[in-house]
C-alpha cells in the first residue's frame, strides 16, 4: 500500500491531485484511497494538504497500527465468529472500529468519481462500488448510498486463499438492469440470481483495475481526453519448485500462472497504448530499475510481501520513496 503512497506523494510535488477526476483501485489501491479520504474528512486533498498532513498522518498510524491484526482481534466479539470463513468482514468492522469508517458510500465525495473493484465469484464478472450505486452488468445494480464504506473498501483484502470473501445477501437489494448501451431510464427492476454473493479483491478479475475507464479491446480510454495513470503493485509471478507429485499447492501454482498471464496481457495492451502517443497515460510498477533509481531499494520492495501487517517506519519510508521515483520515470508526457 505505502507504494502507492509514494506515487501520490509524487504527483502531490507536481501539483497533480488537484486533477484527478476519477479513480479505479483494487487491492490495497482501495485501502489508501480509503484512508486517504478518512484523514481528510472524506474529501480528495489538495497537493500541499496531501504532503503537510495526510503523508505525515498515514506514516505515524501505518507504522503503529496493523490492518491485519486488527481485522483478528474482531473475533473477541462473539458476534463476529459467523465471519470466521468470510475474514473480509471481519476487516470491515476493524475499519469501522478502529480507523473510524463508520459512514455510508453516499458520504464519498463526487470529485473524483471512484470505483472500488471486486470480483463476483458467482458469475466471474466484476463487482464494483460506487457513492451511487453497486454491482455488475450480470446481477443488475443496486442503491449504494447507504452500504458501508468500511465493507466496500474491505473487498480489496477478499483475496483467495487470504482473507476470504465479502457477502452481500442480495435480497437487502432492489435490483435493476438495462439492455447494453440503453439509456439509465430504461432500467427495469429484476430478481437476484443468488441469495448470497461471495466477493473478492478486484484484481482477481482485474489486477490493474483499468476496465472501468480503458477499453482493452478498442485499445482507447472510454473517456475523452482522460489521461489514464496505472499504478501497480502487484508482486511478479517467481520461480518455483513444485515439489512431490501429491502437492496441494500445485493447483495454487497453476491458477497463479494464469492470474500472471491476464494480468501481462492487461499489461501489454495499455503499454501498447501510451507508448502510441505518450500524452495518453502512464504506467508505474512496483520494482522498475531505470537509470537514475536506487536498483537495491528497487528489489527490496519488489521482494516485499503484500500482506496488511503494520510497518516499521524504514519499511513504509523505502517503499513511498520507491514509488516516488518510480513515478517520476512512469508518469509520461
């Protein structure tokens, strides 16, 4: 997450947050933007308000505080024990109770225009929430205003194998649908196709978080004159021995191996797109050595487990300083 941070930081010393008009984040991308927003009274900062106090801020609760362990210690409520196999509620309540997320989607503000990104693994499409509405094109959509905030940015940890799923009982829900391309007045009301939704981090189905606003099949932004800054995280896929032949793990190895191919593919296209005309966007990734870049801070954070355990304040210092400089050589034109 500090990476992210760093590229943040990086924009804040050129003056670019005040130009930020929509975002698009998985993984721990909702969690900062989340706690972004919590140090500022749910308002996007200004450059200077970003590196005076919320840096500031961020690095003294990040060091002292773990997401992790706070999403644990939930289970000393009784209540809490149904989520035992659903852990992304129980990061909820840990945002709720102990980083003050208590307020509703509806309360986000409407600049910048975000979208939080999960993954529905009931029909493999993606889930996203917005300050008005949530869901996706397969289930219908929703009224957004009055879910959790603490929930929708707890979607971003439900990772397979990890924390476990988000759910949503749908039948909380009136839900509607429209045909593609048809206008919003022509939305009708439709029964859910499951009573119970299972919700995962969004880069399950999108790493980069880029399908809200760039269309990798027309290789374009779906948005005019929208520059589009890609930062990305996400951890290389490694070398690895597989082992004995009976080993539980070699089906984890084979969906990782297929997770990394998408993603590269993800990553070709929008490359393919901003190396075409460089004004279009940027692309930032954690570990990137060019010329000019501290190459062993570089492998220190690409080697950096991506867990929600509290950092020591070296850790969150290298990894916002790497994704400073990082950002420096990927912002583009």
């Amino acid at each position: 997450m500090a990476f992210h941070l760093g590229v943040l930081r990086r924009m804040a010393e050129q003056g670019l947050l005040e130009r930020v008009s929509h975002l698009s984040s998985v993984s721990g991308g909702s969690l900062i933007v989340g706690l972004v927003l919590l140090e500022n009274d749910l308002k996007w900062p200004s450059s200077q308000a970003f590196l005076d106090e919320i840096l500031p801020r961020l690095r003294v609760s990040l060091s002292r505080r773990s997401l992790q362990w706070g999403a644990l210690r939930q289970l000393v409520r009784p209540r809490n024990w149904r989520f035992i196999a659903s852990r992304a509620n129980l990061l909820a309540a840990a945002l709720k109770h102990e980083w003050g997320a208590k307020m509703p989607l509806g309360d986000l503000p409407a600049r910048p225009e975000w979208s939080i990104n999960g993954t529905n693994a009931e029909n493999g499409r993606r889930f996203r929430f917005k300050r008005h509405d949530l869901g996706d094109y397969l289930t219908g959509y929703a009224d957004a205003r009055r879910y959790p905030f603490a929930d929708a940015m707890a979607v971003s940890a439900a990772f397979p194998g990890g924390f476990g799923p988000l759910s949503i009982e749908t039948s909380k829900f009136t839900w509607n649908k429209r045909e593609w391309d048809a206008p919003k007045e022509s939305e009708a009301p439709v029964p859910p196709l499951f009573q119970t939704i299972h919700l995962y981090d969004g880069g399950v189905y999108d790493n980069l978080g880029l399908e809200p606003y760039f269309d990798a099949g027309r290789n374009a932004a779906k948005l005019e004159d929208l520059y589009i800054l890609v930062s990305d995280a996400g951890l290389p896929l490694g070398s690895n021995a597989l082992g004995r032949a009976i080993n539980p793990f070699r089906l984890k190895r084979v969906a990782d191996i297929m997770s990394d191919q998408a993603r590269a593919l993800r990553v070709r296209t929008f490359v393919n797109y901003i190396q075409q005309a460089p004004e279009r966007g940027g692309f930032v990734f954690i570990g990137c050595q060019v010329q000019g870049m501290d190459a062993a801070l570089a492998d220190r954070a690409k080697a950096f487990p991506t867990t929600l355990r509290r950092l020591n304040l070296t850790e969150f210092d290298d990894l916002v300083r790497h994704g400073a400089e990082a950002a420096e050589n990927g912002l583009g034109a």
